[in-house]
C-alpha cells in the first residue's frame, strides 16, 4: 500500500480528537506528526491533550510543542464548548512521553523527507504552519497540500463573518492563503451540510460499546448531546468541523469545492478574522483556494460507522 504522509496540526478539543481517531482508522495515512497549536482551550492543555492521543491511540509518530500564542495578537479560546480541560472534562492522564522536536523544525524535516508529497491538514488556528512558512519558505515547493478546517464563505461563529481558527490568529490565515501551497478551505459553511442530528450521536454511542476508544468516544458524544438537547431548536444539528474535515482530507468524495480568490480580514474593527471569499472575482484577483461548498452527510455517517468498527478489531 503507497501510504500518503500526513501532518495533523491541531488544537484538541473535542472535535479534534474525534478527527485523529478518524485519522488513525485509516492505515493509508502515514501520520508523520502531531504538531499542537494554542487554540479550543490553553496551549498547555492542547499540546497535554495531544501528547495524550498519541499514546491513547497507540499512534507512532512525533508530537511537537508548537505555537503558544497567536503571532501578533493577544490569545483566546474556546474552553467553553469544549469543556474543562478541553475534552469535554474527561480525565486525562499526564502522558508519559514527552515533545520531540519544535513544530516549525519537524515540519522542516518531514517536508523534506517526504519529497514533495507530504499533506498537511489543520484544525486549529494557523500559526504553527505560517511560523514555519516564514522561517523555512524554501520549502513551499515540498508542500503538496494544506487542507485546513478555517473560515467560511457565509456566516462565522465568532463574529457575524469569522470563523474561530481564523478569529484566533487572522495573519496567520493570510500568510498560509497567500502562500502558493495548494490550499483547501473547508468552513463553515461547506461543514454544516454534513451535520447529524442527537440520534445520530445516540446511535455512535451504543455502536462505541465494546471498542478500544470506548471510553473517550462515548464521553465526548455524550457532552454533544447535552450541548445540543439544551440548544435552541434550530441549533440541534452538531457539526463535527474537524472530523468532517478529516474526512474530507482522506477521500475527495466527500465533498464539492471550487476555486476562489480568498483573503482574511486582519484588521477590520466588527470583521477581523472574515475569510473574503471572492465569489464573482470583483476584486480581480488570481483564485488561491479551494472552498469547500458542499459535504455529504450519509458518506460522513458511513465514515463514522467504519472507525469504530476498525476500534472494534
Ligand atoms: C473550529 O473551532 C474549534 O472550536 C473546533 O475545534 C473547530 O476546529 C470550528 O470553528
Ligand atoms: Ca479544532
């Protein structure tokens, strides 16, 4: 099997680590690093939690200590809809393996290991790829793909434009937009069409039982179907962003996407962190992204349904 190298970088969070376990199911992948960025919650609690995965999940790669803080700005998060500690309040031990490497420098390297042909994937905010985009741009070339869960071409969930990855650290959005590097975009809005319904959740809880994953799965649905039985009613689909992503990065037929010019709204005072997708090419300018626009629900279940009957093995 020619396996396909991959970077995850990420900010775990809840979603995030539904999407390595989505990752780790899929043996095609050769999960070359885990490079942790500030983001969902602290970065003490990101790079803890993905410390922790990759011994949770027995997955043999390095995991570097990456960004603490957005490039310019001053750091945030999302601790409260991910829960305490940023996995839905789940008890997670002190890992006992530690970094190996800086983000930027393990990118470096695996960039150039892999010969043009390494795939990088992020779910959080973009500060790790463009820290290393500025320190390393001789290895733009090497870079075959960057498929991020960022942005939206409609509404955000931050600000009525912008999306949280982006919110977080907008240069850094820009920077990695307007890099040359294939990008994907897959937002907001191209995610909503492939969200599932509480008995859906239901249904991946029971299917969890018996499996190797039990325990976390099963806690992090279950905070999912709390959030959404106390949300409003038009708010009772839950979009797993990265997980759908994920999916996404791993088959095509996932989704739709076209090609837009996109560029991030650094500065806006009501619009910072607004991803402009430029639909109709007003503003003349070469397309740069390919902007998810569509995602199919039944293929994503379908997904869902065959990790856990891979955990179940
Ligand atoms: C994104 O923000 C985070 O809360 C999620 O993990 C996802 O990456 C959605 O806006
Ligand atoms: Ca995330």
């Amino acid at each position: 099997m020619i396996k396909r190298p991959i970077i995850i970088d990420t900010d775990p969070g809840v979603d995030d680590t539904i999407r390595i376990m989505l990752a780790n199911s899929h043996p095609e992948l050769d999960i070359r690093a885990i490079t942790p960025v500030t983001g969902n919650v602290q970065y003490a609690l990101t790079s803890r939690n993905a410390l922790f995965l990759r011994e949770y999940l027995g997955i043999d790669c390095k995991v570097a200590d990456g960004s603490n803080t957005p490039l310019f700005i001053e750091n945030k998060d999302a601790g409260d809809i991910h829960g305490t500690g940023g996995m839905g309040g789940y008890a997670v031990p002190v890992p006992k393996r530690d970094f190996d490497g800086y983000a930027w420098d393990i990118i470096k390297d695996e960039a150039e290991k892999a010969n043009g042909e390494l795939e990088i994937i992020t779910l959080g905010p973009l500060t790790n790829i463009a820290v290393t985009l500025l320190r390393y741009p001789e290895i733009k070339p090497l870079i075959k793909r960057i498929v991020c869960m960022a942005g939206s071409a409609t509404i955000g969930n931050m600000n009525p434009y912008a999306e949280f990855n982006v919110w977080i650290d907008p240069e850094a959005a820009d920077i990695v937009f307007t890099s040359g590097i294939p990008v994907v975009m897959c937002g907001l809005d191209g995610n909503d069409y492939a969200g599932i319904t509480i008995p859906d959740l239901l249904h991946y809880i029971e299917k969890a039982k018996g499996t190797s994953v039990e325990d976390l799965f099963t806690h992090i649905f279950t905070h999912w179907v709390h959030r959404r039985e106390a949300a409003h009613a038009e708010d009772k689909i839950q979009v797993i962003n990265d997980a759908i992503t994920m999916a996404y990065f791993i088959t095509s037929d996932m989704g739709k996407t076209e090609k837009y010019n996109v560029r991030v709204e650094t500065k806006g005072e009501l619009t910072a962190g607004w991803t402009i997708v430029d639909r109709y090419n007003r503003n003349k300018q070469e397309p740069n992204i390919e902007v998810l626009t569509w995602s199919d629900r039944e293929l994503f279940k379908k997904m869902l349904d065959d990790m856990l009957d891979y955990y179940r093995k």
